[in-house]
C-alpha cells in the first residue's frame, strides 16, 4: 500500500555538475533520500509505467538507497526497474543500459571519483532518455521541487534480493535485477577489433589495469581477462569495496602513483591503466611516457580509424574549455568541426544526439564518445589498446610521432581542495574585477591578450551557460583557467589550468612544470591564489 508521508524541505539539495553530493551521515538523515528521490520525479512527467534504470559503483550507503529509490518509483507509477546485480552498474554501462533498452531515464548512486565509507561521500544523479546526465533544465526543476517538497510516496516493499539475478514483482512493479556486465562487454566488442587485441596479449604484451576497488573491476576481469585473453593478474583491485579499501579512487599520478612507478619499472608491464569510482575516468601510462587526458583525446581522434566501430571516421570532438586544444588540431586537420563546452558531460548530450560530435573529452581523465552519453573509462583503455595493437607501437612511440605531427601543448592542472568556501569566492570574485584591465598588461614576461568569464552559446538548443571559468589568454597562444569543482563534498577545490604549445619538436622533451613555471608564477601573481588562500602550493598537480 502507497504511504504518503509528510516532510519539509531541505536546503542543501542543489544537483551540481553530476548530481547531488554529500557526506554520507547527510544523506542518512530522515527523509534526505527520499526528499531527493521524490523531487526528482516530481520534476519528470510521463514516466507511468515506463522502465527506470538504478545502480551505483558500490560504495558504503549503495544498497540502502537502492532500496529506497525501489520503493519510491513503485509508488509513484514505474511499471518497471532495472538494477545492476548487487545494486553494481557503471555509470558508462548504466547510460548502455538506458539507451539499449529504451528506458525513460535512470538514477546512478555515486559520488565518482571520491573517497567512499562511511563518513566519506555518496552522490545521487539522473540521467535521461538519451542516457546522459540530466541538463540544466531538469537539475534546476529538480532543485526547485526540493525547496517547496512537502511530503513523498513509498510503498512498503521490504527488502528486494539485488543479489540474484532475475525478475520479480514488488507492489506492481518489475524489478528485473540484470548482470551489470554483459551489455557493456557486447557494445565493446561491437566497436573495437577483439581478435587483434587477443593476438596482442598472446603475443606477449604485458598490462595492469587497475579498478582501485571500484566499480571497473568486474567489467575489466570479463573483457580483459576472459574475453580477451590477458593473463590472470593483469586486473588488480578488481573487487568492489564500499571504502575501496581505503583508498581515494581517482586515477591519477597522486593516486594511482604505484601503478604509475610499476609500469615505469625495468621489470614492469609495457601498459598501465586505471579508472575510478563510478568507472567514467581513465589514466593511460605506458612504458616512459604518461598521457595527458587531453593528448588522449587527440590521439584518439587522430587514430579513430583504427577500430571497426569509428572506421567511418569522426563528425567531430567537442571538448572541456579548461581541456587543451591538442584535439582542436586534430580536428582541423581532419576537416571536422570542434566545439569548447563547459566543464560537465551533460554539456555534450546536445552535440552528440545531433551528430555533430563523436568524440569527447574532458582535462579530469575523461573520454567518451557517442556509444553512450557519458563519459567510459573501459572504453578508453580499450580503444588505446586497439590502437597499439594496430600501430605495433609502444605508447610513447605513438605520443611522440603524435607532438612530431601536431605540435606539444604543455599542460597541467594545479588543484587546490578543500578551500573554505569564502576564500575561494572571493578569489574568483576578485579576479573576476580584474578582467577588464587585464588585456595589454605584462606578467612575468607574458603579456596578456584577452580576459574572459567563460560563456557557452549551446549550438543545437540555443542555451547559454554564464560564468564558467576565467581565462586568461596571453600573447603567442599561451593561457591560464580558473574555475572552482562542483565535484566535491567539503569546502571549495580551486582548479588552476595552465597551457602553452610548442611546434618546435626539439623542445618537446621539457619537464612540464618546467615548460609552465612562468605560467604558474603568472597565475599566482594574478589571482593571488597564495594572499587568498594561504596555500604555497596545490594539493594535487596532474
């Protein structure tokens, strides 16, 4: 029977850039969830009997909330929902799931790349039809109905078995718990060349492919291990954990630094590769040469024809504002058009359901294309492997014939976490000030051209999204971002970008910092990051 139960609104449920983020004890207060959960259909229409999409990467509070959202859609009219096994499902392989099965939307519990546990971060996110993060205009909707909510419907079903899979019936509806792998290992091996990948492991090409203990690990043992053939071993930290056993699941040279020193080793494999939490992430290493997420988007674009499922070619790369603009060459190259998007994958959806793009990326490892609407980890791995298995190159034979043909863009991203929130704003606020008598001003040898607020003019819908990132561009083709995350949990994380391209390819084995120092001092003297925040130096640079 329908409960109807009476709530007040909580003022703290505006959905960032992937959905509401929280410490876990704020979610696991009375009537948080379900506020959230309920507003979130409130703000949908036409979804009666229609099939919803649930999963997570597995983290502490997963199966609670799957219980919950279960409950939830019955009253409220689903006529079916479809869960990972073990309320298990990546966030690509959730977006498969959606656009294969044609369902109406679905809800992915994840806080991505953030810690997991029991004091640390949980998320909740929609994503609709398409399978790709909801836009502005449902998250806004959704914030709005959380403010004015006064009670929510759930139907007392008990405990739903996520464990086997199966279908049953719970107040009416469908519960149809599925194999959160399958589907997303037949749309690989429908894109990439399987038999070429198996004769590249048999020939003795060695990997390590690391999950961190997140979501990744049981799609990395099928496709990597049983399907292709790699050795036993070769997927490390392949089992979920709801604390990912301690660890911060985000693949990069902070965290993923044993992987990284492994696969730089005499003795260590010719290829690494991580992804985190929710498995929309990758970190591509190979034997002395790690790729910058925005060189792999390049690469990837210029090398597209390489596998079955793009032999075609591309119609396009959409990228991040703050990614560098190595694929912007790539692209022109090509003939194919480019766009610069703010930061969030949902930025993407228009451009690929209009075809205008096929391939997208982001600086903060992310790639993807428009097998899904979300950004794919596994499938990035998987397209650098298709790759060198038909190149026979190592990696860093590839990245630097690549800068040979292109040019280097040297980059980096200083970040700064956990900021108090005032300090962070008021950095932006004042530097913001600055913009206007910024151009014509010399810094650090550098004179800068043009200063910006970011604004993104949607090409396919015609929205604008203001205040997106300041840039400062300097002569010669050189700049520096800055934008705070809307990805974290705890105070503000300032994200400071710096980029210069090099044609010259003699001067394309510079350390990076190195390359950037004068960039990095520019920043500082600009925003005054260090009067501001008090912090000599980021907590992690990528």
């Amino acid at each position: 029977m329908i409960r109807t139960v009476a709530t007040k609104p909580f003022d703290d449920q505006k959905p960032g850039t992937s959905g509401l983020r929280k410490k876990v004890p704020v979610f696991q207060q009375p009537h948080y969830v379900e506020n959230f959960v309920q507003s979130i259909f409130d703000a949908l229409d036409g979804f009666e009997g229609k099939t919803l999409v649930l999963g997570g990467d597995g983290r502490f509070y997963n199966r609670e909330v799957i219980q919950k959202v279960l409950a939830i859609a019955a009253a409220n009219g689903f006529g079916k929902v479809m869960v990972g096994q073990g309320g298990i499902l990546s966030t690509p392989a959730a977006s498969n799931v959606i656009r294969k099965y044609k369902a109406f939307g679905g809800i992915i519990l994840s806080a991505s790349h953030n810690p997991g546990g029991p004091k640390e971060d949980f998320g909740i996110k929609y994503n609709a039809e398409n399978g790709g993060p909801a836009p502005e205009k449902i998250t806004d909707a959704i914030f709005a109905k959380s403010k004015a909510i006064k009670e929510y419907r759930i139907v007392d079903i008990g405990a739903v078995d996520l464990d086997k899979v199966g279908t049953v019936e719970v107040a009416g509806m469908t519960v149809e718990v599925i194999d959160p792998v399958k589907d997303y290992a037949e749309l690989m091996e429908s894109l990439f060349d399987f038999d070429a990948l198996r004769a590249l492991f048999k020939s003795g090409f060695r990997m390590a492919f690391d999950s961190m203990h997140a979501v990744t690990g049981p799609y990395g043992k099928e496709i990597l291990e049983n399907r292709l053939g790699a050795p036993v071993g070769t997927c490390r930290n392949f089992k979920p954990l709801p604390d990912f056993g301690g660890h911060h699941p985000d693949p990069n040279l902070v965290h993923a630094k044993k992987l990284y020193d492994d696969v730089m080793s005499p003795s260590g494999p010719d290829f690494g590769a991580a992804s985190d939490g929710d498995g929309d992430r990758n970190m591509i290493v190979g034997k002395g040469m790690f790729v910058t997420p925005s060189d792999s988007l390049a690469i990837i674009a210029a090398n597209a024809k390489l596998a079955p499922g793009y032999a075609k070619g591309i119609s396009g790369v959409a990228r991040s504002m703050p990614t560098s603009a190595a694929a912007d060459r790539v692209a022109e190259k090509l003939g194919v058009g480019c766009y610069e998007t703010p930061t969030g994958w949902k930025f993407f959806g228009n451009l690929l359901d209009a075809g205008k793009v096929t391939l997208c990326g982001e600086e903060s490892f992310g790639t993807g294309s428009n097998h899904v609407r979300e950004k794919d980890g596994l499938w990035a791995v998987l397209f650098w492997l298709n790759i060198i298995a038909a190149r026979g190159e190592s990696v860093k034979e590839i990245v630097t014939k690549h800068w040979a043909t292109y040019g280097r863009n040297y980059y980096s991203r200083h970040d700064y976490e956990e900021v108090e929130s005032e300090k962070a704003n008021a950095l932006m606020k004042d530097l913001g000030a600055k913009l206007d008598s910024l151009p014509g001003t010399m810094v650090r040898g550098l004179t800068v051209e043009k200063a910006d607020d970011f604004s993104y003019h949607d090409p396919v819908d015609g929205s604008v999204s203001e205040h997106q990132g300041i840039r400062v561009m300097f002569a010669g083709g050189s700049r520096v971002v800055f934008r705070l995350s809307g990805t974290g949990t705890s105070g503000a994380t300032l994200r400071v970008y710096m980029e210069r391209y090099e044609a010259d390819p003699s001067k394309h084995g510079i350390d990076t910092q190195e390359a950037l120092a004068d960039l990095i001092a520019a920043a500082d003297d600009i925003a005054g990051i260090h009067s501001h925040t008090g912090r000599a130096a980021p907590s992690v640079i990528t």
